[in-house]
C-alpha cells in the first residue's frame, strides 16, 4: 500500500537538518525498496497558492495556511503497511526539528478503474 510521509518543519528550523544527512536516509529507504519517491521543497517565500471560487482563479503568494510549521518535503513510499511506514517516517531526520504526517493514498477510480496514482 502507498503511504505519503508530509514533513513539515516551522521557519525556524527549515536549515537545520544538514542535506548530507537527509541524503544518507533517502539512500537507506530507497535499497530498502519502499521508495518510490522523496523531494525536499524550497522555502516557503517560493510558495504559490492557487484557489478557484465562483468559476474565479486567485493566485495568492505564499502556502495556503497560516501554521506554525509548514509543509518541507514529502517520502512517497510503498509498504506492507502502517507500521512499516511509521517505522520509516520515524527514521526521516527532519522528524527531529518537526513531524512527518503519514497517511494513504487512496487510488483514483476512474470509470470503473484505478487511475493507478495518487492525484
């Protein structure tokens, strides 16, 4: 089953954990096997949110919610199931600055078939 890890980190902490470390623990899930994708996300002063209301596109700067800790990076990861994922969010070093959300991914049907991804 998919898993998505959301990191999520506060401005404060956005640099604190080195990339070299980051890097060493996306090497280790991805021999595991589970990895099926994994990007860190530029700051948020690089964010655009894009909202449509009455048929009307808003472009605003900026992420869409104000939090404390906002959203710095993703694991998309292919496990057995919710342990083994929790397992792997825990080992994601900016757990140690912020929180890694877990959740599944729920397959799109489309006409009676899977989309076969998560959108």
């Amino acid at each position: 089953m998919k898993y998505l890890c959301l990191i999520y980190l506060s401005e404060a902490n956005w640099h604190s954990c080195p990339d070299e470390t980051c890097a060493q623990y996306y090497e280790e899930v991805l021999k595991s096997g589970m990895l099926l994708a994994a990007e860190p996300l530029h700051a948020i002063d690089t964010a655009t949110t894009v909202r449509v209301r009455n048929g009307e596109v808003l472009v605003t700067d900026g992420p869409f919610a104000e939090t404390k800790e906002l959203l710095a990076g993703f694991y998309l990861l292919d496990a057995r199931d919710l342990n083994e994922a929790l397992r792997v969010a825990a080992g994601i070093p900016p757990a140690r600055y912020g929180s890694v959300e877990v959740r599944p991914v729920r397959e799109l049907m489309l006409g009676g078939a899977s989309a076969g991804g998560a959108t």
